[in-house]
C-alpha cells in the first residue's frame, strides 16, 4: 500500500516536472573544451611560460646568491669573530627571506603570474561571454551551464532573483527591527 503510494507520487512529480521542464529549454556547453580550441588560449600559454622562464631564471640566480652565502659562511665561521658571524648569519637569513617573499610575490596565489594570465585571459572570456550571450539568444535557451564547473554561464534575466531576494530581505529587516 504503501509502496504504491510511492510510486503514484513519484509519477505525479515525473509528471509535473516534465510539463514544467518542456517550456524551459535549457543547454550547456564544455569551457574547457572551447579553450583548449582556441588558438587566442595557446598563445596565452607561450606567453605565460615565456614569463615563467624569466621568474625561474631570477628564482636561480636568487638561490645561487643564497647558496654562495651559506658556503662561504661555513667554510670561514671558525675564523670569523662573533660579529661577523651574527652579521653573515642575519644576511643569509635576510636572503632567504627575499628568496621566499620572491616566491610568493611571482608565482604565489595572488602572484605575478597569476596577473598576468588574467590580463591575457580577460579578453578571451569576454570574447566567450559574447558569444555565449548570443547563441542562447540565438536559439531561445533559458539557461546554458557549463559542464566542467556545473556554473550557470547564461541565464535569461526574467530568472534573475537577486533583486527581489533583497527587497525581501530588506522586509525581513524592516520586520525584526520593529
């Protein structure tokens, strides 16, 4: 009895969904795959590794300079009075601190390469944007998804909420506060 209560109700929501869906036409499409044909994002990535040899070219020669430090302060500490030697130690310190802030600065989340790919990037993404818009205009979608993030890349604008989600929170707000 039970069971079949189940299963009538599961049609019924079938049923419904199916006649709420067919007015709604819905598409996505794969970013990673537009990309990876995109000859504008290849020449991105030369640009990018033409950068990324330039920092590892700095990072190595930064490194050097903190290798040579630490050599010659071992092989002269025994000689050196405690004032050089706190003054060497302070430098190869201060030296791995430059190579570190070097690091983060570069290649680190909010780094210089990073920009970089952004400012090269930001083109190509407005360019998809465009396109995207258009298509979806085009050819009557509500909704375009893109399948590698599952974001929402198109959407009518008759489905945006954001406007009355904060005049109803602006109530909620106006409610609580008398």
């Amino acid at each position: 009895m039970k069971n079949s209560f189940n299963n009538k109700y599961t049609l019924l929501i079938l049923v419904l969904s199916s006649f709420i869906f067919s007015e709604m036409k819905i598409g996505y499409l794969n970013v990673d795959k537009i990309l990876s044909e995109l000859d504008e994002v290849r020449q991105v990535y030369v640009e990018l590794e033409k950068e990324q040899r330039k920092i590892e070219v700095e990072y190595q020669n930064l490194q050097f300079e903190l290798d040579s430090l630490f050599r010659n302060y071992e092989q002269q500490k025994m000689l050196m009075s405690d004032e050089r030697r706190k003054k060497t130690e302070t430098s190869i310190q201060n030296k791995q601190a430059e190579l570190e802030r070097f690091q983060i600065e570069k290649v680190g989340p909010q780094g210089e390469i990073y920009r970089i790919q952004e400012q090269l990037m930001a083109p190509i993404y407005a360019k998809m944007d465009n396109a995207v818009s258009k298509v979806g205009a085009e050819l009557g979608f509500d909704y375009i998804f893109n399948v590698s993030s599952g974001q929402i890349v198109y959407a009518l604008p008759q489905y945006d909420l954001t406007d009355k989600v904060v005049d109803e929170l602006s109530k909620i707000s106006e409610a609580e506060n008398e």
